[in-house]
C-alpha cells in the first residue's frame, strides 16, 4: 500500500535496519523490532524485547479475522486508530470507556475498565476473535487482565505487554511472562503508550 509508504520513513528504515545488523528475528519480529525503533529512537529496546512461539503470526491472523483492539490509554488508541482505519479498519477502543468516575479503594479506573470491557468483548464462542490487548501504561490493567484468565476468563488472542514505570510494572511483567499467554513484550521498566501502538502497528502494516 503506497500511502503507508512514505520516503522518510522508509529511508529511516532502511538507515535502522543497516545499524542493527544481523538479529535472528523472523522478519514479523523484525518489522515490530524495527517499529518501536523508528518511533523511540531507542536502539537500547532491541535486547529487551521478547516474542512468546508464533506470537506475531497468532496476533496478525487474529486481526485478519476481524479481532478488535483494545488499549489501557486513550493516548495508545489516537496512535493506532490511523493505521486500523488504512489497513484493515479494525476497531479500537479504550478500556476507559467502561471505567467508572472513581476506582474502589486498592484499585484503578484502569484495572476497573479493564474487567467490565472484558466481560463485553471477550470471545463468547469459537467463532469470535478475542481482543489483541495493548499494555503501555497500566501495570494494575495487566493485573486485572491476567486475574480473569486465571480464574476462566476467554484469554486474548495476543497480550502486548509494554506497562512503562517503577511500580508494579516489573512484578506485572514477570507474572505475563509466567502466564503463558501469547505476548510481545519489553523487559524492564520501559515501554508506554507510543510503544505498544508501535507494534500493533507494525501487524497492521503487515496485514
């Protein structure tokens, strides 16, 4: 697709991928390494991201088949929306939306919005496709998140687990790690809004 092809952009990929050199990735992984370098300008992320087996094959068939997108931040979906809407024009929604004004007391309005969206948009039957979820800001979301799956919630078809900060955010990764789950990833205590929607980004372009 010409449009999403623009000169600066693939000159800077071009300028990335001869720095980086030789990775190992599988070029799905590449396109995502290569994305969340384009838009931080961080070569320092390369050794901190991690791909669960087929986790970027799982998240684009998911969203070939209609999977919806959903963000811990309104910031993460106004970054996404313009590529859903030139590619596949996935749907893309905030866990926000269902948060109410004011979090119970020992959680967020994250967290909150986490659950009551889950109850409507997690896969009812076979023929559903689950949420691709991105985690850029939310430790407590992904805590909520992996809280439902472990009690029989439907799982999402991928978690992009990507929480940046001090608290909570190390302890959240390692339990998605633990989970199982079909994730992408950063270690550490990096990650944001601008990255999670990086790499979903990066499966929409591949779509």
């Amino acid at each position: 697709m010409k449009s999403l092809d623009h000169p600066i952009f693939t000159e800077s990929i071009r300028r990335i991928r001869e720095q980086l050199g030789v990775t190992g990735l599988d070029p799905l992984q590449q396109q995502v390494l290569e994305r969340l370098i384009h838009s931080s300008g961080d070569f320092g992320l390369t050794p901190l991201l991690r791909f669960t087996p087929e986790a970027c094959e799982l998240g684009l068939a998911a969203l070939q088949a209609g999977a919806p997108i959903l963000t811990d931040t309104a910031m993460a979906a106004v970054a996404v929306q313009p590529m859903a809407r030139r590619t596949l024009k996935t749907s893309v929604r905030c866990v926000l939306e269902w948060a109410p004004d004011e979090a119970p007391n020992g959680s967020t309005r994250t967290a909150e919005g986490l659950r009551s969206a889950w109850q409507e948009l997690a896969a009812k039957d076979a023929d559903q496709q689950a949420p691709i979820v991105l985690i850029g800001s939310a430790p407590t979301a992904l805590e909520a998140l992996l809280d439902l799956v472990s009690t029989g919630a439907p799982p999402p078809s991928l978690i992009i687990g990507m929480p940046v900060g001090f608290v909570g955010v190390a302890e959240s990764k390692r339990r998605l790690l633990a989970s199982g789950l079909a994730q992408i990833r950063l270690e550490g205590s990096r990650g944001g809004a601008g990255l999670v929607a990086a790499t979903v980004n990066a499966l929409l372009r591949a779509s």
